[in-house]
C-alpha cells in the first residue's frame, strides 16, 4: 500500500472580530457563508471604509470543512454604499508583477438581481474615505464607484465624472443592466449600460471625463422638454446571461499585473468552487494609464471592493485566496521510499508497490501576517 505522510507547518492566520453593520438574515447569506470556500483572515489586510454611509463590515464564514476564513460583506440590502480598502500596509505596488485571487458571490437572484460590486484600485485623497458623492440617496448605478448621473441638465460629463472615487480603475461585476434612455428617466442614474446586452464584466476610470457620454433626449408632453443621461464607456468587456453571476454560486476571480507593459489580465471562474480544479474560465487584459491611478508616482495604489445598490439589492461577498506579500514562506519537498529506504532525488525512479512518504519544510521568512 501506498501512503502520504504531510509534514507541515501550519501558518496561523488570526482572526479579527467582524465590524460594521450585522448583516440581516437571509436563507441565501447563510447558505454563501456556509458554502464558503477556504480563503484567508482578513486581519492587516483590508478595513471597511470610514464613510458614515458606509455598510460593508467583515464577517465569519460559517463551512465546517473549511478554517481561518473571513468573508468582506460589501452589500446586503438596498439603497447601500458598502466600500472595503486595503490599509497603508497592503498597498498594491505597481512597481512589480503581482498576482491575486479572491471568490466573489453576487446571490441567487438572476434577472433580478442589483447591482453587482466592483474590484477598485484608487488614490482618492480620502484615502478610506473615498466614495462617490451622493446626493440624499445611494445610486445603484455607481457600484461605489462610478460617477453619480442624477442631473439630468448636465450637458457635459465634467460634473459627473468629479462625482466619482478619484484617480481610480475599477473593474466592475456588473448584474444589472442599466439601459433607461427616455426623457422621463433622465436623472435616475440608469443609462450607464446602454448598448450592452446583459450582466457582465468591464473596467474603466471612474474619475476620467473620457469615461462617460452625455446624451440628449427630449419629450413633447405636456410642455417640450430636453435632458440628459450619461452612457458609459466599458472596456476589456466580458459579457454573459443571467446565470453568469448571480447564480448562487462562489466564482474566482484572478488578477495578474505585468509592471513593465502595465497590463492588467483578470480571468474570471477559472477554478470550479466546489473542487477547486483549475478551469479556462474567461479572460480580458487592459493596459492601464497609471498616470490616472497614481499621478503622484508613487508606485502605490489602494485597492479593495465596493458596492452600491438602489430599490433592490443581492448578496455582495468576496472572500480572499492570494494577497500578495501576505505570507512569504520558502518550501521543501522531500520524497523517500520507505520500502528501499532511501531518499528519490528529482528524475528518480519508484518501483511500483513501494511505500513512500513526502516531507514538506515550511520556512516563515515574513509577511504581513504571521
């Protein structure tokens, strides 16, 4: 008989308590917690934002099989800002190659599902303040991220795009399609996705004119009346049906930053959440102007998730796998034949029936977690 013995060193994630607002209750928030796949402590890595609107919190996942798992709430209720940003020690450096992963769940909900959330990397002044800015309610529309299109006389795009988190890149996860362009709902914050045909996946700079489009329309009842709606640029699109997000299921997300071309790769459900096997998923790549992100050139941006919703909402959650700089370990392998009693080296043979056993040597040389 053949047989593994795992020699390991367990790295200890901590825990951290849960913040914010309790998330309500909710047979589908407990069944994503439940079904959580294994993920890390959220402790020294991201914070929930410091606006007084603010309602995305760190929860406790809640699967058995699983351990030292936290899960960022970004939204679970409607007509809410959630907003979750990495702190001063978890900058993302754009000076070198960095690769991350996370599972996003955005409900089970489909057709009816809002408003989806959005991946940010921004140098806002208001640091973990940043926000769109509101007017008495939360726009849906926004994400937590995009301009706030609630006047419809604006003829221009300047306006709107100040609205926005500043000197920012998002990559949106969008699972309404905001497509209104009669006169009647001009203002309404609802017409950033005409022209895209169902829930999917883009980016763009949320703080840049260039991003948005000011369109005119007008009505002849009861008296003729012009207004304005913004329609919004989408780029490095991955597009889908309803059951491509809000379906009920945990999706991976991978993001691979290349510093010396500046461009950002993300595949999307590239890993199958209940077995964890590698899957093609589907991939875009942009190239990123880091002038708009960091004009200060610092090499540094903040980053983490936001979210918004309107009169309706679904379940916002984002567990992470990969952060890089987290844990940096140096590991060995040892494989022995304990039926010869000898060590394999690499390229050596194993008679078949032989026992063997692998030896792994975990060594912490640092990180931002112990």
């Amino acid at each position: 008989m053949t047989y593994l013995k795992w020699v390991l060193t367990v790295l200890g994630l901590g825990t951290v308590l849960a913040t914010g607002m309790v998330a309500s209750a909710d047979a589908d928030y407990d069944q994503a917690l439940k079904t959580a796949p294994q993920g890390i402590s959220l402790d020294n890595i991201f914070v929930p934002g410091t606006t007084s609107n603010n309602q995305a919190s760190i929860v406790n996942t809640a699967n058995p099989d699983i351990t030292g798992t936290q899960a960022a709430k970004v939204n679970n209720g409607k007509k809410q800002f959630g907003a979750l940003w990495s702190t001063t020690d978890n900058h993302f450096d754009l000076t070198k190659n960095r690769k991350s992963s996370m599972w996003m769940y955005f409900g089970n909900t489909g057709k009816k599902a809002a408003d989806g959330m959005a991946l940010v990397f921004q140098n806002d002044t208001r640091g973990l303040a940043a926000t769109p800015t509101y007017g008495k309610t939360v726009s849906g529309e926004t994400l937590g991220v995009w301009g706030v299109d609630t006047d419809k006389k604006q003829t221009t795009p300047d306006k709107l795009a100040s609205t926005a988190i500043q000197n920012s890149w998002a990559l949106e996860f969008d699972t309404h399609l905001n497509t209104s362009t009669n006169y009647g709902n001009t203002g309404d914050a609802d017409s950033f996705d005409v022209g895209i045909s169902g829930p999917h996946i883009a980016s763009n700079y949320p703080g840049e004119v260039s991003t948005y489009e000011m369109v005119r329309t007008s009505t002849l009842l009861p008296i003729y009346s012009v207004g304005y709606y913004a329609t919004q640029t989408h780029a490095g699109t991955i597009t889908g049906d309803y059951t491509m997000l809000s379906n009920g299921a945990w999706h991976h997300l991978t993001i691979d930053w290349q510093a010396s071309t500046k461009q950002m790769t993300y595949t999307f459900d590239d890993k199958d959440p209940n077995t964890g096997k590698k899957q093609t998923g589907k991939s875009a790549s942009v190239t990123l102007d880091t002038t708009k992100i960091d004009p200060n050139n610092t090499g540094q941006v903040r980053w983490g998730f936001t979210g918004a919703t309107g009169d309706s909402y679904e379940n916002n959650l984002v567990i992470f796998e990969e952060i890089p700089g987290l844990v940096e370990v140096d590991a060995n392998a040892t494989l022995t034949d304990m039926t010869q009693n000898k060590v394999v080296d690499n390229d050596g043979i194993v008679k078949g029936g032989d026992k063997v056993r692998l030896d792994y040597q975990l060594s912490y040389e640092g990180g931002k977690q112990e």
